[in-house]
C-alpha cells in the first residue's frame, strides 16, 4: 500500500498533467475558432451579437395587468393577489377576517 506522501506525489503529477492537457486543448480550441472567424470574415462584434448579421432574440411578453382578486367592500380598492398585501387587506386579516372574506 502506498504512504500518503507517495499519494501526495502522484496528485501533484496527476494536477500537472491535468494543467497541461487543458492549456493545449484550450490552445487548440482558440486556433479553430480563428481560422473560422478568418475563413467566414466575421469578428468579435459578429460573436456579440452586435455585427450586421445578428439575429435578435424574441422578448418576454410583458406582464400586463392581472385581474383583481380580493376587493374591500368598503373602499372599493382591490389586490390581484400578487405582490405584497395592501395595507386594507393587512389590516383586516390582522382583525380577525379571512382572505375568502375578500374574494371577488
């Protein structure tokens, strides 16, 4: 059975095997992407997504409004549900009332 310092140094190559072999793969990953980007004409504003061939992304739909849910009868004002609770609604569920109180 191998001692721990004998480990130690077989972790030690392994780390510096390990290194290199990623150096040269990074290397070799670099020298392809430049000679396409050479062979293809493009830059690295074309990588960005800033060139003239860019194709933007679709965006998010908007959240709009949401329906309300719960409203006080006695003000009128109303709460969708989401978000933090107004201040009427804390208040009453404070003094003893349900959400189902206040369901629309």
């Amino acid at each position: 059975m191998a001692t721990v310092a004998e480990l130690l140094e077989q972790r030690a190559a392994l780390e510096k095997q390990i290194a290199e072999a990623q150096r040269e793969e990074r290397a070799s990953a670099i020298a392809q992407v430049r000679a396409l980007m050479s062979q293809h004409g493009l830059n690295a504003a074309d990588l960005a997504g800033r060139g003239i061939a860019s194709v933007k992304a679709p965006r998010a739909k908007g959240s709009g409004t949401v329906a309300p849910k719960y409203r006080d009868p006695a003000s009128g004002k109303t709460w969708s549900g989401r978000g933090l609770k107004p201040t009427w609604l804390r208040d009453a569920l404070a003094g003893g009332k349900s959400l189902g109180d206040f369901a629309i």
